[in-house]
C-alpha cells in the first residue's frame, strides 16, 4: 500500500510527538498526541482516512486528566519503518 503525501505528513507528526514526550495514545489507524505549540490541546489524527480533529479547551483538559503524553521511541521507529514499506 503506497501513501499519499498527507498520510506521510500526518504519521511525521505522530513520529515528532512520540520522540517529544507529546505522544498520548495509537491503535494503528488513529493517533492522539499533543500539539506541539500549545502542550494543553490535543490533537488526533487518523491516516487512514487522512482527518484530524482538533480537541476543544474543554476536552483536551478532560483527555489529559487521564492520559498524560510520553515519550515512545518504539512507536517513531514502528511508523518510520512502516511509512520506508509503503514506498
């Protein structure tokens, strides 16, 4: 499966945010992270059908109460090698 220029992207930034401690949650098709420039609104992002979805104030502090952003290498790794097959 090739994917298209957007996918890329978005997978870039779920890559950027799990090696920036911004990483929240991913089930392979959706992400959530938080954004880079505002470390209190959370974003999520499924490649699959290329969306984005940008959390309100109201839940992004909701979201964060339970799930606090970390680091995962492993989960840059896994999606730099899976966007290296997709070409």
């Amino acid at each position: 499966m090739q994917l298209s220029r957007k996918q890329i992207e978005m997978l870039e930034d779920v890559i950027s945010a799990a090696r920036d401690g911004r990483y929240c949650h991913g089930n392979g098709a959706q992400w959530v992270y938080v954004s880079k420039n505002d470390r209190n609104a959370v974003i999520s992002a499924d490649h699959v059908s290329e969306k984005i979805n940008y959390y309100n104030k109201e839940d992004s502090e909701r979201y964060l109460a339970g799930n606090r952003p970390y680091r995962d290498e492993s989960t840059a790794r896994s999606l730099e090698d899976f966007i290296k097959s997709s070409k």
